[in-house]
C-alpha cells in the first residue's frame, strides 16, 4: 500500500449558535452561552471554517478525520446544523468523526444528540466484528479499516459540571480499546487512534484533561498504536507516548474555525500521507493553515515520522472473530 492520505481537522466549533429557549439554557449552557458570547464568537469564525474544508478537498485526501467538538453547548439545533454541515465535508464513506467535551456539554438523550452524526461513527464494536452504527454513548470505541489504515475511535466525551472541559474514557472502554488494540496488531495494519482530549496527566489543566489519561498510555504501551490524533487543546502540538515497542507520535491541531487570538493557534489542518516498506512505516505530515490575511489556507510546514512495523503474534482477544 503506497500513498495513503489521511486529513486531520478538529475543533470546528460550528457558529452561530441557533436560539435558546429559558429551559434549555437552564444548566451548565448559561455559563456556555455566555462563554460564546463574550470571547468565543470573536475566534470560532465559520469563514475560516469553510476556506479549511474547500482547500482540504482540493488535496483530494482518501480520509478525513474529525476528532470533536463540532458543536459548542449541546443544543438540540446545533446537532442537526452540525449534520448538514457534515454533508459539505464528505460522506460517512471518507469521512470520520468522535465526540469532544462540547459535544456533550449537558446530558442529552442519544436521539437528539449525536444520532444524528451515527454514521460517521460506523464501525467495528468487538475484535474483528461487523460494521455498526453506535446506539449510544456506551458503544465506543469503534474501529473502520481503510487499506491497510485502522481507525480506533474513542470517545471521552461525557458530561461535566459547570467551567470543568475534563474528559475520561472509563474502564469499560479501556478495555476494549485493549482488545481492538491488540486485534489489529495481529495484522499488522497502522493503527490511529482518534481521542479528543491530549492523553496527558492534567497539571495546571487539570479541569480541562482527560482523566485517565494515565490508563489510556497504559493500554497504548500494552496493545500498541502507530499514532494517536487529538483535539481539544486547540494548538498545534507533537508529543509521544513512550512504550517498550518504541515512542508513538502524539499529533493536535488547533481549532479548524479559529482566528489568531491569545495563546491559541490560528486554524490548521494536517495531512498524513502514510506508506510501508519491509520493516517500517513512514508518515509524512504536511501542515496546512489559515495565512496571516486570512483568505487563504497554506503550506505551513512538514515532518516526517518513521514507525517501526509491529505484527504482534500469539496475541489472544477477548471475544475476537478468527
Ligand atoms: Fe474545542
Ligand atoms: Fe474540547
């Protein structure tokens, strides 16, 4: 398999945001909506948004990957807006998505929530199982096979009280990310797992980080993964995550909606443009973002990742599919 290119957005943040009645900003969107209003609709700018998607279709990736916070307070409308907006990126065939913290700002029933992004979420459930739509926010994590690309969606997105952005995966998905990890290792495919949230320890942002991010690097360095991409941070950003096969690149990008504005970077997208030889894999990653007169989106740089080839054999799944 030679040339297979994998686009990475995040964060888009869709604006404006539709009307509220009293009762629906009657919790944790009052502090939300306030947020918006005061600093967010001044950065998240749907103009920037839509030069990102036109020039990102232009380089024709055969996969497009969003890893969340489509939306901002968890508003009925903005799910079914941020569907139609989906259709303008692609179709569930090449496109890719999971939830981020704002995509689950309040509790929501799964019908008005992110059913109506189920499709982009079709994917294996168990090792080696059928591909099926999520029926609710227990069906994470899921898996799509592209070629020789697997896609391991998690999703840390549950609710939270007011002004925390915190994350977790949970135990229940932790272990089957395990199995899915270890699955797809036997078969040596390039595995990228999706995560919104950085799969750090939270320091200063602890009210902002993933919770167990200290589990998720645990089941990384046990099952593997050739790459980890993630939102939320809204900055570019190239960590690793240490493991006894070797360190796995750790990619974000800023948010794809965002102007320059304080410590956050201005929308970028990144294109991973994936192939094999005997004994590796290479990856190079060329970074497109919005210019400094914001019409247009550029070439900004690039980097090239080299990534051992790991089969992993004799390795027994729970409940796997031979
Ligand atoms: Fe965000
Ligand atoms: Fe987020």
């Amino acid at each position: 398999m030679t040339g297979f290119t994998l686009a990475h957005f995040s964060d888009p943040h869709l604006g404006p945001l539709p009307a509220a009645s009293w009762q629906d900003l009657a919790n944790k969107r009052a502090s939300g909506l306030f947020s918006w209003t005061r600093n967010r609709v001044k950065i998240h700018k749907p103009a920037v948004l839509k030069l990102l998607v036109e020039d990102l279709k232009a380089q024709s990736p055969d996969h497009i990957t969003v890893t969340g916070d489509l939306v901002n307070i968890s508003l009925p409308a903005e799910f079914k807006a941020a569907a139609r907006w989906l259709e303008t990126v692609g179709t569930p065939d090449n496109v890719t998505i999971i939830p981020g913290n704002h995509d689950a700002y309040v509790a929501m029933p799964w019908a008005d929530s992110l059913a109506c992004w189920a499709p982009y979420m079709l994917g294996s459930r168990a090792p080696g199982g059928p591909e099926t739509l999520p029926q609710n926010g227990a069906d994470f994590p899921f898996v799509r096979r592209v070629g020789s690309i697997a896609l391991v969606g998690t999703s840390t997105a549950v609710p939270m009280p007011p002004f925390i952005a915190a994350g977790r995966l949970g135990a229940e998905q932790l272990c089957r990310l395990r199995d899915q990890l270890r699955y797809l290792g036997r078969d040596g495919l390039f595995r990228v797992v999706l995560i919104h949230h950085p799969p750090f320890g939270g320091g200063a942002y602890k009210r902002k980080s993933l919770l167990d991010a200290q589990d998720f690097q645990e089941v990384l360095a046990d099952a593997g993964a050739e790459l980890v991409l993630h939102g939320h941070t809204h900055v570019s950003g190239l960590a690793r995550i240490q493991t006894p096969q070797g360190p796995i690149p750790v990619i974000s990008v800023p948010s794809a909606s965002a102007v320059a504005a304080g410590h956050k970077d201005p929308s970028r997208y990144h294109l991973y443009r994936i192939s094999r030889s005997a004994d590796s894999w290479r990856v190079e990653v060329d970074i497109r973002g919005l210019n400094t007169t914001q019409d247009a989106f550029v070439p900004q740089g690039s980097m090239a990742l080299t990534i051992p080839l790991i089969v992993s054999k004799n390795v027994s799944v729970a409940g796997a599919a031979a």
